[in-house]
C-alpha cells in the first residue's frame, strides 16, 4: 500500500495538463477504462484539457464507460441542479460519449435496494479503472460525508451543513441546494485501481493537509485514500499547499 504521491502546481493551467497527463496514461493503457469523474468546480478544467486532446487527436475516450459519482434526490427530470446534466455538459459531451456508455446511480423507486444492486453490478463488472476526484472543505469523497468509514457502500445520505453552504455556490442559495443525495460509497471507490485527487484554492489548506498527514479516520473520509491498494496521486495548486 503506498502513500500517495502528491504533486504541486503554481496554476491552474499547469495542474489540468498533469491531471489530464495521468488521465492520458490510463487510457492509453486501457483505453475501454470505467472512469468515474467528479462534478464541482475543481475538474472543470482538466475535462476542458481532454476535450482538446480529443480534438487534436491525442486522446481517444470513445471507448470508455462513465460511471457517475453522485446525485442529488428529489429532482424532477430536467431539474438545472441535476448532476448527471453537470456531467452531461463538462464530460459527457466535450468527450463525446453517449448516454449508453453511462452508468447512472439510481435516484428513483427504493433508492436504497437499487444501491446495493449497483455495488453488485460494479464489482461483478470489475470495479473503477479511474477515478477522478475532488475534496469537500469537510473531506467528503463524493457524498461521503463524515463520518463515513472505508468500508461504506453506495448509499442515500443527508448532505452536511458545510456541503450545502458550499453547494449554494453552485445554485444561488442555500435553500436551492437539496438535502439528500445519493453517493457511489467509500467501498467501491477506494477499490479502484488509480484515482486522481485535484485540489485547488486556499479554502482547502487546512483539510489536504488534514487528509494527507492528520489521522486516517472517519472523520475525514478522504484520509481513507492512504490506506488503499488504489495509485492515488493528488495534483494540488499552491494555494491549496501553501495556504493563506
Ligand atoms: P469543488 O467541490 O470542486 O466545487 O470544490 C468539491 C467537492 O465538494 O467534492
């Protein structure tokens, strides 16, 4: 189980080629990869740096298959907060990769069964190649909110106070942000084979150091990434290393 490795960028441009660098080996190798990307604002541009390298040939993704992170619940179809159609904009269509080439967590019926049935499935298709992460303020993984232990499957969560403030950045306010979502589990993500940690920003000083050098505990779900049998690499920008 190695450590895992941590590289630091001075902007935001340098850190998106080094992401889309490891991203670029994973494909080459794999190139029919089960990728799972992140929303927020943290990978926005490395998915802009592979859609350019799709557009200039240096980068094939057709062949891959998405697997989704999270999502909110309680939305109607066509809902602007959606997640999937976050994803829909930043990957899906920059990459050119159809619908059928998704698999969606499950957000209507008993979310909960459905939950266990998309572990299974998962695990049965051979778990994640890649995946592509950001880090709540809190440390969540997705939707993994502290406290949230290693071995969690996927699963409805209640979002946490500081994941909704953060959130409200996204969708004007607080009260426009869902309280409940479902999340692809700590369990499934930490079983694949290499994830790609961005984090950028000096509001996220104190919790990669606190990921990285502080306990590996549930309070801190992305300290679990230490303690997996996953390549992690964290691409971190200065601000974020450094701080204020
Ligand atoms: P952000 O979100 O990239 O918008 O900061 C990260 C997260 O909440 O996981």
């Amino acid at each position: 189980m190695a450590e895992p490795r941590v590289e630091v960028f001075d902007d935001a441009a340098s850190l998106d080629r080094a992401a889309a660098a490891l991203v670029g080996d994973v494909l080459r190798t794999n190139p029919a990869a089960r990728v799972v990307p992140a929303t927020g604002e943290t990978p926005v541009g490395l998915y802009a740096e592979l859609a350019a390298r799709r557009g200039s040939g240096a980068l094939d993704p057709t062949g891959i298959t998405i697997v989704q992170l999270d999502e909110y619940l309680g939305l109607e179809p066509g809902d602007r907060r959606s997640l999937y159609g976050w994803m829909l904009r930043t990957v899906l269509e920059p990459l050119g990769i159809p619908d059928d080439r998704v698999v969606g967590l499950p957000t209507d019926g008993d979310v909960s069964a459905a939950c266990v049935s998309f572990d299974r499935q998962l695990a049965a298709d051979g778990g994640i190649d890649l995946a592509i992460l950001g880090i709540g303020h809190n440390g969540h993984l997705g939707f993994n909110e502290p406290p949230s232990d290693a071995t969690s499957p996927t699963r409805v969560v209640d979002l946490s106070r500081s994941t909704i403030e953060a959130n409200a950045n996204y969708w004007g306010r607080v009260d426009d942000v869902p309280t409940r979502a479902v999340t692809m589990g700590l369990a499934p993500l930490l079983s694949a084979s290499t994830i790609v940690l961005l984090v950028a920003g000096e509001r996220k000083h104190e919790i990669v150091h606190r990921t990285l050098e502080g306990p590996i505990e549930a309070t801190v779900p992305a300290s679990f990434l230490r303690r997996t049998s996953a390549e992690v690499t964290v691409v971190v920008d200065r601000a974020a290393w450094e701080g204020p």
